[in-house]
C-alpha cells in the first residue's frame, strides 16, 4: 500500500519461489511502471550483486592476503626460507582445496570467495609456529634432521588442534539456513584441515 507522508510511494513485498531470478521479476516491474522510479532489495538481490562484485576481484582478495603474510612473514623471520616455506606451503594448501573444488565442478558463491584468503592465513599461522620452532631448535646447535624431529614432536599435536578446532568452528555453521553460509562452513572446515 502507500507509504510515505506523502502518499507518493508504494511498498510492495513479494515472496520469491526459490529458482526465480530476482532481477528479471525488477525488470518486468520497471517496464510495467513505465516513468515512475522502480526500487527493489532484498536477500536475492542483494547476494546477487555481492556475488557480482566480489566474483569480479578475487584474485585481489586472495592477492592482499597473500601480500599482508608475505610482509608479516618477512618482517617476523627476515630471511628467505622463513618466507618462502610458509608462504609455498600455504599457496599449496589454497591450490590443492581450488582445485579440488573446481575438479568437482563446484560454484562460487558468495562466501566461498573468502576461503582463498582465510586459508592462506591459517597455513601461514601454522607455518609461523614451526618455522619459528625449527629456528629455535638450531639454535640451540641442534643439525637440522634433529632440528626437524624435535619440531615435529613439539608442534605437530599442537597445530593439529588448532586447526581441528578452527574446522568445528566453520563446520559448525553447516546447520544455517543460509545455503552459501552452508556452502561456506563446508568448504573452510576442509579447507582448513587440509591446510
């Protein structure tokens, strides 16, 4: 009915059936408006116009991620294996998760564009811990087989547990109602352990 102090404006609130394209259904009402000013919102058009706009960059999302660990990488380490094993194993973590995804012909939604991003941070996150371990360990004046081993004892669970609980974490959103924050659970929680 009209809204407005004026009167001037109407509101008109529709349900969508699930498959319909928001867009189309705004367009048919612009043209059946003719001059008069059509505005439409909503979940629909609103995931569809950040779905547009983030699908447009995600190479910039994950590119700015990958900036920001190379820089705390090399600031943190300053010297080229603290920076390069970190950031080779977390670029081969976020290929391998793509990859899969891509083999399996999965779509990108909406929240499936921050995974790049999320998981370069948590491989780095891992990866900070056990370079900064190993370092410590040869300095120490351990060699680096013993330097390794002892990391891996020391680290491993510890690692381990930190990702298990980042994964329940993400999983636990797989009961949402929203499918792409569904989508988005699923795909962080594997690609999470898998980093």
């Amino acid at each position: 009915g009209p809204v407005g102090r004026s009167g001037a404006s109407l509101l008109v609130v529709a349900t969508l059936a699930p498959d319909a394209d928001a867009a189309a259904v705004v367009r048919v009402a612009e043209e059946v408006a003719g001059d008069v000013r059509v505005e439409a919102t909503g979940a629909p058009l609103l995931e569809a116009a950040l779905k547009a706009q983030l699908a447009r960059d995600p190479e910039l999302v994950a590119g700015l991620a990958a900036l920001g660990n190379f820089l705390v990488l090399f600031l943190g380490f300053r010297r080229q294996a603290g920076v390069a094993l970190p950031m080779l194993a977390a670029g081969a973590s976020v290929l391998l998760v793509l990859g899969t995804l891509g083999w399996l012909g999965h779509p990108i939604t909406l929240l499936s564009i921050i995974v790049p991003p999320l998981l370069l941070t948590v491989a780095v996150g891992d990866a900070v811990h056990l370079v900064g371990r190993y370092a410590e360990e040869r300095a120490l004046g351990r060699d680096a087989d013993a330097a390794a081993a002892r990391t891996h004892e020391a680290m491993a669970r510890a690692c381990f547990a930190t990702s298990l609980t980042t994964a329940l974490g993400l999983a636990s959103l797989a009961w949402a109602e929203l499918p792409a924050l569904r989508d988005f659970a699923l795909v962080g929680a594997a690609g999470v352990l898998v980093a």
